[in-house]
C-alpha cells in the first residue's frame, strides 16, 4: 500500500503512467477514488498523483485531532517532496479546489498550472457548512 509520512500523518496516495505529474485532489466527502476516470484517460501521457487527504479515505488524522486549512496544501507538497517531483500540474474538485489555491500560495514555482473543478474562492458560508456536515453524519 503507498504511504507516505507528511506532517507526522499517514498519507495514502496511488501514482500511475509517466511523464509530466499531475496532481489530483478530491473533494469531500470523497476519496482518491473519485478521481479513477481521469486516472484512466490521463495516465497514459501523465504521471497522475492521487493522494487521499488526511481524514479521508485510507489516510491517517493527527493524534490532536486538529487540522488547519493550510495542512492540506503542506501534506500534498510533503507528498511531492517524497516522490521527487518538483513541478505539477494540480486539479482539485470543490473543496479540493480551495486546497490547490493554498498549494500555489505556499510554492507558487512549483505549480505549472491550476485546474478547478467545480470550485469558488471563498470558504463556504455557515448555512452551506451545516448542511455539508450534517449530510457527513447522515452518510451522504
């Protein structure tokens, strides 16, 4: 199973094809699964990094229980790092999306290109957060 350690957490990622990396990440409540059609089309031509975001899927949440947003943007970079891979391309779906803003702020010469997917720029107000987090408990 491909593990890496980023930021004192088990991080899961698969990585497929060669060439350029390309850097996949999930939204939620979703898993690098998510992303298994573009890992399908895009693996021929790219190297495609789908990790599973701390909480999620078959990676690990710190022993404090506490993340910051920032966190995510460092364990995929950390993640980068560890595969030896200095630039990438980045998608990211919805709240994905708001993490690959965070990765180009933190390492912006690192970044060859930004793709969002269904992504807006601010955090969501409070009515949408209630709803996100109540569809988590129902399993939605």
């Amino acid at each position: 199973m491909p593990i890496v350690k980023a930021n004192d957490i088990q991080l899961y990622y698969e990585a497929n094809g060669k060439g350029e990396a390309i850097l996949l990440i999930h939204g939620h409540p979703f898993d690098h699964t998510m992303w298994n059609p573009q890992v399908a089309a895009f693996s021929p031509h790219y190297k495609v990094i789908v990790p599973d975001l701390r909480g999620y899927g078959k990676s690990d949440l710190p022993s404090s229980g506490t993340t910051r947003f920032e966190d995510y943007a460092t364990d995929a970079l950390a993640l980068m790092d560890e595969l030896n891979i200095e630039n990438f391309h980045v998608a990211g779906l919805s709240q994905g999306g708001q993490f690959i803003m965070e990765i180009f702020r933190q390492a912006p010469r690192r970044v060859k290109s930004l793709i969002f997917c269904d992504t807006f720029a601010g955090l969501a107000p409070p009515e949408a957060r209630q709803i996100g987090r109540a569809s988590c408990r129902e399993g939605v």
